[in-house]
C-alpha cells in the first residue's frame, strides 16, 4: 500500500465533513506502583465512532462515541461515554500525507465505581499455583487526552489512520492486589492515566473518486496479486 500511494498526486481537496472509526492497538496504564514481576497484560481493548467538521485554518472540531477497556492483567475497568475535541493540521489539504495535533475531551457515563474479586489457578511447568485477587477502581467522568497522528490518503477521500493519545482520568485511581499461595501480596495502582496508540479509517466528504483513485486502486491490485507470485519465481 505505501508502494502505491507513492504515486497518487494531491488532489484539490473540497472537504467539509467526515466519519472517522478507530481501534486501539495499545493501551497501557500509567502505574505509580507496581510489584516485581507483575504484568499488566496485553488485554486492553477500545474503539471510537466519531464525525469531523472543517474550520478555516487547518483547524477541525470532532465528537463521537468511544468505549475504552483498560486491562491490568486479571483485572479491568471500563468506560464508556461521548468525547469531543479540535484538531490542528499542519500541511496543505491536497496533500496525502496529514499529520496533526488533537485535544479531547471524553465524559464517560458507565460504572464511576468498580469493585471485584477474582480468582484462579495454573501450572508454570514445574508446579500447580493458584492466586485471588481484589480491585478496587474509581472511573474518571471526565479525562482530557491530548494526542498526536498521522493521515495518509490512499485515496482522494480515504485515509488511513494512526493516533497516539495520552488519558489523563480526573478524580481516577485504580489498585489491584494479588495474592499468591505462599507470596507477599503484589499491587499495582494508578491515578487514572493511560497511554493508547489507535488505528483507523477516515471517510470525507463530500465524497469523491478520481481517475487517478482509480489508476492507484488498480496498482494496488496488482502489487497485492503479483509481488507473492514475484517471490515464489525467485526463490523456486
């Protein structure tokens, strides 16, 4: 795909709106306390459905849904709710590439307090093991996450997407205690702040499909048909 759009010229870009959808591939919380050798997983999941709106000035305000899981290992917390924010681009619209600074705010309406027991048991190659477990979580109803990303335009109209984002909960903490057979107690403890790094697609509008969209969606086909049977001819 980067092979291709290497050839797509910047279009007059006409854009007034769009759809934005977005996953996190990665969301770490910010601990002030961690016990050696504990993990907090990799468990987390979240996405976003927002809508866009064009200033002047390279500048664009945005609000959406979002609903974020933030994994601690054997323990999460949840949140769910509306986000809004602005957006400063630095480089001409007609240009593929569209890197930018963001500014959101998320007002999360589910459980303000998460409170579990949990439990379980394993082997580690060598012996039996089994653990319990507390949490003790105070969802923010407000966060402000300032973040930084990229756009690139594979086509006139569509971008794909990538955004790192530091959530910054207001009044939020979080302490998970394990506790081993035969082990002091481990904690883990946050004040509510997490980093996340997303993925995603941006549709605008008005919509548009060029020629030059359709001679770079054909190169991709055929990138994507002809460099495996490339591989396979030189290394027979």
């Amino acid at each position: 795909m980067l092979a291709a759009t290497g050839g797509l010229r910047g279009q007059e870009s006409d854009r007034r709106w769009a759809l934005h959808w977005v996953a996190d591939i990665f969301d770490k919380p910010v601990l002030t306390q961690r016990s050696v050798g504990v993990s907090t997983g990799n468990g987390s999941s979240a996405f976003a459905l927002t809508g866009e709106y064009y200033l002047r000035d390279k500048w664009s305000l945005q609000a959406g849904y979002f609903r974020k899981e933030v994994s601690y290992g054997s323990a999460s917390r949840q949140m769910e709710g509306l986000q809004a924010g602005t957006r400063c681009y630095f480089l001409h619209p007609d240009f593929i590439i569209q890197p930018y600074l963001s500014a959101t705010a998320e007002l999360n309406w589910s459980r303000h307090v998460e409170r579990s027991a949990f439990g379980g048991s394993g082997w580690d190659g060598e012996q039996s093991y089994s653990y319990t477990g507390t949490q003790h979580s105070v969802n923010p109803r407000l966060s402000l996450a300032p973040g930084a990303g990229v756009e690139l335009y594979l086509f006139s109209s569509i971008a794909f997407t990538v955004e790192y984002s530091l959530h910054a909960g207001l009044d939020s903490r979080t302490e998970i205690t394990l506790l081993y057979d035969g082990f002091p107690p481990q904690v883990m403890r946050d004040k509510g702040m997490f980093h996340s790094l997303s993925m995603g697609a941006k549709v605008t509008f008005p919509f548009s499909f060029t020629s030059d969209d359709g001679a770079s969606l054909l190169y991709m086909i055929m990138e994507l048909l002809l460099t495996p049977l490339d591989r396979y001819n030189r290394f027979r």
